[in-house]
C-alpha cells in the first residue's frame, strides 16, 4: 500500500586482562570512519559507520563549523585526515582546491584551462556548467575528470602535477551535453573510468603512473559513477552504460556478463546498488524505471536474470541507499520528488512521502541524513510504515545536488557555489 505523507575515541591502555582486551576490541570496532576516499564514501554504498549522532536541533539546524563561498560545481567532497578536497568552476578554468578541514581555509589549488563550448550546453545560466564528477583519493595522490574530460592526477600534499589524460583529446569519449559527470573509482593499484566510444567505453590508469593498464569494449559513456561489487567471492566492476549494464573484471577489463536497459541513454546519471542477495538494483528516470538483476555465478562464468522492472521508482541524479531488502531514494526528475522506499525482492512500493524536494542521502547511526534541492538537511528514521522525521532546517540556499560527505560527526555539504561544514554530535 503506497501512502502518501504531508566520533567514539579508541583509548588505549596496556594490561594484561583477557576481559579488559575484549572491552577494548570492541570499543576499537567503533571508532568512526576517518576519510571520505571517494563517491559514495569508505564504502561506496552512502552508508557511515559514525555513531553518537545528534537526534534533534535547533531551529537553525546543527551547529556550523564553517562556511565559505567557492566557485560554481556540483563536485562532492572528498576528506582525508586533514584535507577536504573538491572542484569548482572559475570563469574559462576548472579548479581542484584542497582545504583544511577544520577551518575551510585553502591548502593549494590547482587550476587549468577547461573552456566549454555554448553549443555542449544551453542551460548554464540555470544550473550551471560544472564540474560534476566527484575525484577519488589514493594513498598519496587525488585523480579527478573535469567536464572537458580533462584527467589529473595530483600530490594530495601540495597539488603538483603526477599525471594527465585528456579523455576527449586522446581517447575521443563519448560527447555529452552535459560533459563528465562520472567519478572515477580505485582498485588496488588502478584507477578506473567510464570513457566511452570505441575500445574505451571503460580505462584502467597506474595509480601511480598513469599509464593505460586495459581499455576496452565499444559502449556508450553515461553520466553514472561505476561500482565494485563481490560477487560469490569475485570481485566484479559494474558500468551503467547508456544503454547497457556491464560487469567486467576490474583487473582485466574482461566483460563477464552485460544486460541491455535502454532506459535513458545520454540521461543515465545514477550509480547502481548492490546488496549480499547478489541483487543489483538500477534505476533512472525520464522514461526510465527500476530494475532488479540477480547476478548468478557458476565457476567463472556470471549470469544475469531480471527479477522485475517497474516504472514506480524513477532515480535522477541523485543515489539509493539500501537497507537490507529495501532500497530508499527520491523518485522523480521535473516536478514532484517523492522520498520513496522499495522493496527488493518484489518492486513493490511501500510508502512514498512528500516531505521534501528532490533528495540525497547518507545513512549512519540508523538514521537517514537528507539534504534536499532547495538547501533544506533533516535527520530521519524510517520504518515499513514510513518515515519519521526528527530534525529540520533549511540551512543552504541554490540547488544542493551534491550529495554529503559525513566523517566522524562533521558533515560537508555544497551548494552550487557555497560549500559548509556542520557538527552532528
């Protein structure tokens, strides 16, 4: 039945005491995460280990840390132990600037040229050119994609150039009006992208070289961000394409299994969800709908067979959260964006609620954090009954299409030109 509705410190003591040795374990078990290395966070599914988060606020919402303007960008915010990263647009140019992450001053910026041609876009003056793709961090560097396809990869201490691709230039990606919007991924010693066009619909770089290690397959680029997933054991990357779903191995390239969608084409903008049923749950809006895919593996070979479709979730740009057998989103693209909760293993629709514009979420502490469009962050508990909302404010303004990053209690959001920092404990 649809129904519609208006950071724990690990210290530590030496002695010698098997139950004091357990109690410390335990205690170390729940130390919040200390980075947001990539999209979608630690663990690329938006869900957060922190823990002791606040359950209310004041009217003016949590308490803010720091807020400074930046550029215009839709880039999200990567953090390490003490730098927050982004990008940002700055007349003809794009920037990557590092900040410290306790005062939102800037470290070092890099900025390089990324003219954009009117006829890519004609909408800038509403929603702005970018840059959208969030980078990713590895253990000494950061690599980002700009719109243009322009690809760095920096010395996360100083900003110095390692290396670069330029994706249009080199590899002729696939044009897109709305340029790069898909992040880039790490895997052990790569860093994976979704290129698109002939024998670079998916690259593999050197993390530390640059260097092409595989490029492969003749698909289409879409605006999605790829994911691993475990399949059985297997480690598996997966692409949502323009028009198909693809798994390959992230160390080869090799396609092990692909499902055609043929939702959205060039307007596929949102990152699958994976859960331990082995079941992959994609979505896309416009004339799009939801999709679940049971991937089966026997030996080396993987198999894929639809478990259902439906149009009654429609994901835009924004990301899913799973919770066991029940996926969480907003649904919609123009106009009315229902906070909407489905259950995986059959599609059926369990409630949509009218609380808030379109939305983004994090899900730590047992409890939703949502930022919706119009700059307005709420905590949230959900049930199969529906949502309860505990605490809200508006808090920003412009379109907040930047999805959160939550590390420890400090929560990073972005607005189109104005990033800001709060405290959740």
């Amino acid at each position: 039945m649809v129904k519609l509705k208006n950071r724990a410190i690990c210290k530590t003591h030496i002695y010698t005491t098997p139950c004091l040795i357990l109690l410390l374990a335990i205690s170390c078990s729940t130390i919040s995460p200390t980075e947001w290395p990539r999209w979608g966070g630690t663990t690329g599914d938006f869900k957060v280990s922190s823990v002791k988060l606040s359950n209310s606020w004041s009217n003016e919402g949590p308490l803010k840390l720091w807020s400074r303007e930046l550029g215009e960008g839709y880039s999200g915010i990567l953090v390490d132990h003490s730098k927050a990263y982004t990008m940002y647009r700055q007349a003809e140019s794009e920037v990557l600037i590092a900040m410290d992450k306790k005062t939102g001053s800037t470290v070092w910026e890099f900025t390089y040229p990324a003219t954009i041609k009117k006829k890519q876009d004609s909408t800038d003056k509403k929603y702005g050119l970018g840059p959208q793709s969030t980078p990713v961090l590895t253990k000494s560097s950061i690599v980002s994609i700009g719109w243009t396809g322009k690809m760095y990869c920096l010395r996360k201490d100083n900003g110095e150039v390692i290396w670069q691709h330029d994706l249009t230039e080199k590899y002729n990606a696939t044009p897109m009006s709305r340029g790069f919007s898909s992040s880039p991924i790490s895997y052990q010693n790569l860093v994976i992208a979704l290129v698109g066009g002939s024998q670079h619909a998916l690259m593999a770089f050197h993390q530390d070289t640059g260097e092409v290690l595989w490029s492969k397959h003749n698909f289409g680029r879409s605006h999605s961000s790829p994911i691993i997933i475990n399949v059985n054991g297997s480690d598996q990357l997966v692409g949502l394409m323009d028009n198909e779903v693809v798994g390959v191995n992230p160390l080869t390239g090799e396609l092990l299994w692909q499902f055609t969608h043929g939702l959205a084409g060039g307007l596929t903008v949102s990152t699958p969800s994976w859960g331990k049923d082995n079941t992959l749950v994609i979505s896309t809006a416009y004339k799009g709908g939801t999709r679940a895919l049971k991937l089966i593996k026997n030996d080396e070979r993987t198999s894929v067979k639809e478990l259902w479709f439906n149009k009654r979730m429609r994901l835009h740009h924004g990301n899913m959260i799973r919770l066991d057998d029940v996926v969480y989103s907003s649904s919609g693209d123009f106009g009315p964006a229902f906070f909407t909760a489905l259950q995986v293993s059959t599609g059926d629709v369990l409630w949509k609620d009218r609380s808030f514009a379109k939305a983004t979420f994090l899900y730590a502490d047992k409890k939703f954090i949502v930022l919706d469009e119009g700059g307005t962050l709420a905590l949230v508990k959900v049930s199969n009954d529906g949502p309860t909302i505990l605490a809200k404010a508006k808090i920003l303004e412009e379109n907040c299409w930047t999805i959160p990053s939550l590390v420890g209690t400090t929560l990073y959001l972005r607005s189109r030109s104005r990033i800001l920092a709060v405290d959740l404990g």
